[in-house]
C-alpha cells in the first residue's frame, strides 16, 4: 500500500471517493464530470444514500473511472459504519477484478487514512484452500491521497495483515497446522523482526513440572510446545503478557464431543493465532513497549495414553486438578502457560481463548466475553475495542463461581464444575494461576469465526483482537 499527496496529473485506474448528501462535491472531482455532475447527483443516478456504490468511467484522461461511495449525512458516520463502508467499496472493486485503486482519502471525514488501509486490507482477504483448480487472486495495489502522512497508512495496512495473518492459520486444518507447524509459524514471524523466541519441548515442560499442559497432550503422537516470544521496545520495563490458547485440535479427549461438534475445532487455536498476530504487528510498527507472548500447543486427542476423567494431575504452580471432563482441557493448558508467563513478572496479563461454548449461548458471534480481576484494565481495554469495533462484555468474575472450581474431595481444583454459567467457570479457573496480577480474560468462542461474510471479510476466520491488543499495548507505554 501506497501513499501519496493528492495528485492531479497521476494516471489512476480507479478513484475512490466519498460524497454526501449535505456537502458539495469537491471541485476536483467536478471537473472530471464537466458541468454534469451536480445534476446526475440531484437526479441520483450517483447516489449521496449512505452504503450506495455507484462506478463510473470518466470523461477525461487521468482518472479513468469513479467509485462514488455514498456517505449518507456526513456528520452521521460512526468510525465503524465508516469502516464498513470502505470495506464493501473494497470488495465491489475486488468482485470486478479491479486491483490498482486509489483512494481519495480527503473526500472522507477526517481523512481517515489509517481506517482506509485498515478497511481494504481486511475486505479483500482471500481464504487460503487447497483445492488443486487454479483460481486468479487478488493483489490490491492501494494508494491513498492524503494532506496527512504516510505514517497512518501503513499501521492501517499492518493492522490489517496482522489479522489476516491470524484468520489464515485459525483456518488451517489439524493435520497441517500441527504444535510443531504452528511454532514454526512463530519462528517465521520471530525471525523476520527479530523477536526473541524460545519453544519448550515436551522433556523442559516435564521439568518444569507442566502437568496440566502434559496431561492435555498424553494420548497425541504429536509432541507439544509451549511457544515464547518477546518483543522489547522499551528497555528494562516489565512486559505486558498475552497468553493464547493453541489447541490445534480439541476432539474432547474421552469427553469425546458428538461428531457435529467435532467440525471445526481446527481453530481451536484462534487464541494462539491473536498472540501471532499481534507479534506480526508488532514487529512491523515497533513500538516503544515489551510484550511478551505465551502460547501452549497441542492437540487433545485420545489413545491409550491420553487422560481421562478422574484423573488427578498436577500443574507447574503445583496445585493439584481434577479432571471432570476431558474436553475442559482450555483451561488445563493456560493453567501453565499463565503459570510460565508469570515468572517474567508481567505487569499484567492478558489471556485469550476459544474456551467454552457458553459464551456463545450468552452472548452470541459478536461479542467476546471478558473476566478481570482488575476493573481499570478491563475499561481501557474496553475503550479501545469500541475504536475497533471488537466488542467485549464484562461477566461476574465472584466467588460463588471461584468456590465451585475450588470444589474437589481429592485435588486443589476441579476443571468442570458444570454447565450453567460455565463461561465463568473457565474464566475463573484460569484466574486461580494468576494471583494478583492485573489480568483480563478474553473468550473468544463465539467471536473467532463467523458464519457469513461481513464487509470486512469473507465468512470464517476474524482474526478477531489482534487489531484491539495490538491497539492497546500500544496505549500502555
Ligand atoms: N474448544 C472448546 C470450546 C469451543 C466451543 C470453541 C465451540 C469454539 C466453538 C472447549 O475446549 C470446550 O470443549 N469447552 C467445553 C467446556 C465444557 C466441557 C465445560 C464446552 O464449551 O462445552
Ligand atoms: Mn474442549
Ligand atoms: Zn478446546
């Protein structure tokens, strides 16, 4: 992606510009349209109705044709209608193979040039597959013109490949993106900025004493790994920790899932994919803060080996679990990579997981479910998630539910205590490895995959939070 001052002499293929219903149209646009614009606006053939598309060829040589993006009343536009707006003119350029745009960014309130980059790089992702027909694909080649600098463009665009990045791996199938391959993944990104990157093996976890993660891993053929990555802009200071689930299979274990609910738990590990993601941003917008990542991996299979309710097993904090239910095994490995992270003495941390399918019967595919022992954390987080639109909301993090995951007649805790509210229970068994750090809770289930396409992307993987943590760290320094 590109940015350029406004420039009248550019041969630009297509023009990406904003009008609205109660401001007139800018004179350099006008002159494109000798003397007939104003009436094809007042007639509507180019509509001002907020959301209307309408492309057009132009009658002089430079800018060859027009998308007009209708504005509505321009005072109107929140920042995410707006968002949404770019986005679709975006895919309505994509649907029409139209891959060298430039947008006029001054014609948008605010010249939103960050949102614009932001906004056509998430629209036009396209869904990596293995079929074997070949199909073109799309290279957007944006230039966006601007009075402001370059500088908002390219955190736009690095936002927007950052969770790209994320929704391709939370998209690759269990057998591909294994524990291995997706630390390989981590070493890609580690090696292209220079993020310090440590992988655990199996034999340093059982050193540790890593008994939750371990006992997660028992009946796979694929070895685990717990991935570490630091990123340090900001000398000595003490990192914020990110702590993403990397299941990169659940079939439940013994609490074996039912074979409808088994489809689709490659992206088990779309926590995972957050913390990758936001080290890609990271390291491409390097900004003045330490954050250090922790992803455990595996798979939770079953075999002769693998664990099974009734277990007792004991994690690297060393309290003891019980194992009610073998398909609770989020928790059990963020139990110790919660447990790794803190001996960086972070000064808080964040962890981030596809953990129960209660938080989608409460709160459905919109909106990520959130615990936190520290309500000052939770709101500026949440101040940034209205920026970006990845919206969060606040569950009861209290004791009634504390005390339930504490309930075991022969361990410390228990990793099930049932079904009613069990979103908390998750949450707040991961909380008993936190202590008093400030902490936010982050489950993802029902917002790291969409079943239909949105503006910003096709149906599938959202990447979702890589753009607010990114956005947040970034606000901590
Ligand atoms: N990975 C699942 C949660 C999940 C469900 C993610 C649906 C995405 C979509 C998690 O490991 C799990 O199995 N949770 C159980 C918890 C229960 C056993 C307490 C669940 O939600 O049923
Ligand atoms: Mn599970
Ligand atoms: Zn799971």
């Amino acid at each position: 992606m590109r940015w350029n001052q406004v420039d009248q002499q550019a041969h630009v293929e297509v023009l990406v510009v904003g009008i609205s219903g109660n401001q007139p149209v800018e004179e350099r646009i006008r002159s494109l349209y000798p003397d007939r614009l104003d009436e094809w606006v007042r007639r509507g053939d180019i509509s001002t109705k907020q959301g209307e598309l309408r492309l057009l060829p132009t009658l002089t040589g430079t800018v060859e044709r027009v998308l007009f993006v209708g504005l509505g009343k321009a005072e109107g536009l929140t920042t995410d209608s707006l968002r949404r707006l770019l986005g679709k003119a975006a895919q309505f350029l994509k649907a029409r193979k139209l891959a060298k745009v430039t947008v006029d960014a001054t014609t948008f309130p605010n010249q939103p040039v960050e949102l614009i980059a932001e906004a056509f790089g998430l629209a036009t992702y396209d869904v990596k597959h293995y079929k074997t027909s070949t199909h073109a694909t799309y290279e957007l080649d944006l230039t966006i013109w601007s009075d402001a600098g370059e500088q908002d463009v390219v955190r736009g665009a690095a936002l927007a490949e950052a969770t790209n990045l994320a929704r391709r791996l939370v998209t690759m199938p269990g057998n591909l993106l294994t524990a291995p391959a997706l630390a390989d993944e981590a070493r890609f990104i580690a090696e292209r900025y220079g993020h310090e990157l440590q992988i655990l093996e199996k034999e340093e976890m059982e050193a540790l004493g890593m008994g939750a993660l371990l006992a997660v891993n028992q009946g796979s053929t694929i070895p685990p790994k717990l991935i570490v990555l630091e990123y340090k802009g900001a000398g000595d200071e003490a990192p914020i920790a990110v702590v993403g689930k990397g299941v990169t299979f659940d079939t439940g274990g013994y609490s074996i899932k039912p074979k409808d609910g088994i489809v689709g738990m490659k992206g088990d590990m779309g926590g995972a994919a957050a913390v990758l993601g936001l080290f890609e941003a990271l390291g491409q917008l390097k900004p003045n803060v330490n954050v250090l990542g922790v992803i455990p991996a595996t798979d939770n299979m079953i075999s002769g080996d693998a664990f099974k309710p009734d277990d007792v097993i004991t994690s690297m904090a060393g309290k003891t679990i019980e194992i009610l239910n073998t398909d609770a095994e989020g928790r059990l490995v963020l139990a110790d990579a919660v447990t790794y992270a803190k001996e960086y003495k972070p000064k808080m941390i964040i962890d981030l997981a596809t953990l129960t399918g209660g938080v989608l019967v409460a709160l459905g595919t919109e909106i990520t479910g959130a615990l936190t022992n520290d309500a000052a954390l939770y709101e500026r987080f949440e101040a940034v998630t209205q920026e970006t639109n990845e919206m969060i909301w606040q569950m009861p993090y209290v004791d009634q539910f504390i005390k339930q995951v504490r309930r075991s007649d022969v361990a410390d805790l228990n990793n099930s205590p049932g079904r009613m509210g069990h979103m908390i229970f998750g949450g707040a068994f991961v909380g008993e490895f936190v202590g008093d750090t400030p902490w936010l809770h982050l489950d993802i289930a029902g917002t790291s995959e969409q079943k239909a396409a949105s503006e910003l992307g096709p149906k599938g993987a959202t990447g979702v939070m890589v753009r607010s943590l990114y956005r947040f760290v970034e606000q901590e320094k």
